[in-house]
C-alpha cells in the first residue's frame, strides 16, 4: 500500500524523456536501465518522500522543493498533502532554478 500519490508534471517527464533519448542515441542498453532507475526512483517517492532533503531552489522559490539524486540527475519535487508533485529532472551539471523575475512595467 502506498501512502503517497506521485504526480510527474509535464515538464518532468518531457525531461526524463530527452534524457533517456540522449543516452539512447550512443548507449542503448544503458539507457534502458537508466530509465528503469529514474522510474523507480520517482515510485520510491510514494513511501517516505519527506526523507529526502530541500534543495538548493527551495530558497528562491519559496517553496519546500526536496531532491532525490538519482545517478547524476536530481529529480526536484514538492509534497502537498498525501501527493508528490516531482517538478523536473535536472542533471547535476546544471545550475539550481531560480524564480523568475517578473516583467518590468
């Protein structure tokens, strides 16, 4: 039984989707098992999801944004309630989100 709902934004999936296709185009075999550790990795969210730490956007963005390290991409979601919004999948090498400015008057 399942304690959380896992919700994968659109933009997380997009994400994960361009990465399994990167790696896909030089190594397919590991890009199959990358998948399939990115996929339980998020499921692994529906038990426990306060266990892993803020992340560095949580400051900026004024929300309780956790991260799950998976390999070398940091899987960024927020929990509300009983369900797990993950909002993007960012490789490491990629700076922390920061909130957008709004538009000069």
């Amino acid at each position: 039984m399942r304690s959380y709902e896992v919700i994968v934004q659109p933009r997380a999936d997009r994400e994960i989707r361009h990465a399994h296709r990167c790696l896909a185009s030089t190594a397919p075999a590991a890009a199959e098992r990358w998948l399939n550790g990115v996929s339980n990795a998020v499921l692994s969210l529906e038990e426990m999801p306060h266990r892993c730490p803020l992340a560095p956007e949580a400051e900026h963005v004024g929300k309780r944004v956790r991260q799950l390290v998976y390999d070398r991409y940091r899987i960024l979601y927020i929990v509300t309630g009983r369900h797990v919004r993950v909002l993007t999948v960012r490789h490491m090498s990629r700076p922390p989100l920061r909130r957008r400015k709004p538009p000069p008057d």
